[in-house]
C-alpha cells in the first residue's frame, strides 16, 4: 500500500508497495494526517495535483509501480519506478521508500532543488541500497529492476529538475490545450551513445523477429532481454553496460502543468498529446484529467494487445 501524510505546511508522502486485488482497482493509500481518502483527495485538489496508479490487465503479475509524493511550502517532489521482472515490484517498492529517504532532507537544507552531483549520487545510492535490501529480503534482482523519474517542483521560483532512468517519461503542458513538451528523453538501447557504452561492455542490442523494443543481452545469450539502457537493480544488465546514472533536466516553468508517469501511459500516448489533454482541463480538473489520462492509455493498450494492458501511473501537478 502507498502511504500519505498530511502536515502543517502540507507534507504529504507516498512510497510503499500497492497491492491491488482486481485489475481495475486504483492503489490504496495508508494515510497519515488525513481522516480518509477524501479528504486527501481534496486537499490534493486544492493544490492542482492528482495522483493516479491503476494495476494493468496482467495475469498472475502484481502492480509493478510505485509512486513517491511529498509536499512542504513551495516545493513538491513526486516520482514514478515502473519495476520489470519477476520481483520488479519489490525494485520499485523500495526505489521510492530510499528516493525519498534521501532527497527529502537534502531538498530541506537547500531550500530547493540540489544540483546534478546529488542527483547522480542519490541514484548510486538507491542502486547500492536496492542490492543491499534485496540481500535482506531474498528477494533477486538479477533479471528484475525498476525505472525510477522523479521531479522536484519550485512552485515559487517556477522551475522544475527532472532525474531519471529508463522510461517513465516526463512532460509539461500548457493552459488551454497547446501541444505539451517533454522534459525527459527515454533511455533506449538501440540510442547510439547507449548502445556503444553496452557494447564496449560485452553486451549486445537485438530487436528480436515479431518484438517491437530493441532489447539488451549478454553477447550471443538469451538473458536479460531489457527493453532499456537505464534502470536501478537488473544486476545481469549491469554487467553488461546497462547504467543507473540518470538524466537530468532543468526548465523554468509559468503556468504550467508537470507530468510523471509510467511507460503504461507513454505506450501509445505522445508527450505533446498527453500535455494537450491534461491542459486543457485546467487546475480546476486536474484528478478528472489524470483519470482521463490514464483511461485513454488503457484503451488504447487494448484496441492495440486486446487482452494486455500495462500498469499506468500518472501524476500531475500545476505549477
């Protein structure tokens, strides 16, 4: 389950494992601070924000994502892990709990965002501490891993840092419906600096007959098989030149609306059009965009696999 809390400056947080008994069910919360869900949700709705995270249509697999939330003052840091493989759940599980364990003091002491040293060294940490867990846990990371975005938000100075690996895209979009821009480029194997660094690694990037994503695997092998050139976790993979040193962008923003969601979205839905669609409903309906966002993306998984949908996860915050 996810776990919220309320204080005074609003401070909420959202790290854990969501267990989610039918496909179609949303996440559950555990709160702290707030009477009920409703009241979460309303409070969320007075700040521009919502949070969406919706199990896909996968047989005899958990939901693999996880979401991290926190809000003090002027600053929001919200995130998305899309974990892969047999124990992805747990990757993503703990990615979000060691994420936040880490920016939030740092992100106190600063008054703002850090800079790109700490970001780099908060990912090498979070990969460290997911090995270290997985130890304590018995849970393997050799073939399972998770992406892991994140963003801190200065509703104050309007700007906003995204770090990331893998997938789990972020964007912006703009009042009104214009077209919306993303913030993060997805680490892809196929890329050509990505693709050199796995290489020189001992690695090799195939697109199989029938599959769509070039996937990574060891040099004439049939493992890993990752579908990208980033992630925390996926030991096999990081032997073989996948890496766990994010991205990092930094945009000033106005009156813009921040996107961070999984790949269940970004499978068929644009950045430019997912930015449009959650514009042009404005602050005033952002949870109302979100569900729209995310249900959108389920039927077009469906008109396109028929029986397979991923897990979506979506949060938006207005600036």
């Amino acid at each position: 389950m996810s776990s919220v809390s309320l204080a005074t400056p609003p401070q909420i947080v959202a790290p854990r494992e969501l267990r989610s008994s039918q496909s179609t069910r949303r996440k559950k919360l555990e709160i702290s601070g707030a009477k009920s869900p409703a009241e979460l949700r309303a409070t969320l709705a007075q700040l521009g924000i919502a949070i969406h995270c919706k199990k896909g249509k996968k047989p005899e697999q958990p939901n693999q994502d996880n979401v991290l939330f926190w809000r003090s003052g002027s600053i929001t840091i919200c995130g998305v892990a899309d974990g892969h493989g047999p124990d992805g759940h747990w990757a993503s599980h703990w990615a979000v709990r060691f994420v936040l364990r880490l920016l939030i003091p740092e992100v106190e002491a600063m008054g703002g965002a850090p800079g790109d040293d700490f970001l780099t060294n908060m990912f090498d940490l979070t990969h460290k501490s997911l090995q270290a867990r997985s130890d304590v846990d018995h849970f393997d990371l050799n073939m399972s891993g998770s992406t892991l975005s994140v963003c801190i938000v200065d509703h104050q100075k309007k700007t906003v840092v995204a770090a990331w690996v893998g997938d789990s895209r972020c964007a912006v979009g703009r009042p009104g419906g214009a077209e919306g821009q993303s913030l993060t480029t997805d680490h892809k194997p196929q890329d050509r600096d990505e693709k050199a660094r796995i290489v020189a690694s001992g690695g090799e990037v195939v697109r199989l007959d029938g599959d769509v994503p070039h996937r990574v695997f060891v040099k004439n092998g049939e493992v890993p098989g990752l579908a990208m050139s980033r992630a925390v976790g996926d030991c096999i993979a990081h032997a073989i030149g996948v890496s766990h040193v994010p991205g990092i962008s930094r945009a000033n923003l106005e009156d813009h609306v921040v996107l961070c969601c999984s790949d269940g979205v970004w499978e068929f839905i644009e950045s430019d059009e997912a930015g449009a669609k959650v514009g042009k409903d404005g602050r005033g309906k952002v949870w109302d965009a979100a569900e729209r966002l995310a249900r959108e993306s389920r039927t077009r998984w469906l008109k396109e696999e028929e029986y397979l949908t991923d897990d979506i996860s979506a949060i938006c915050i207005w600036v």
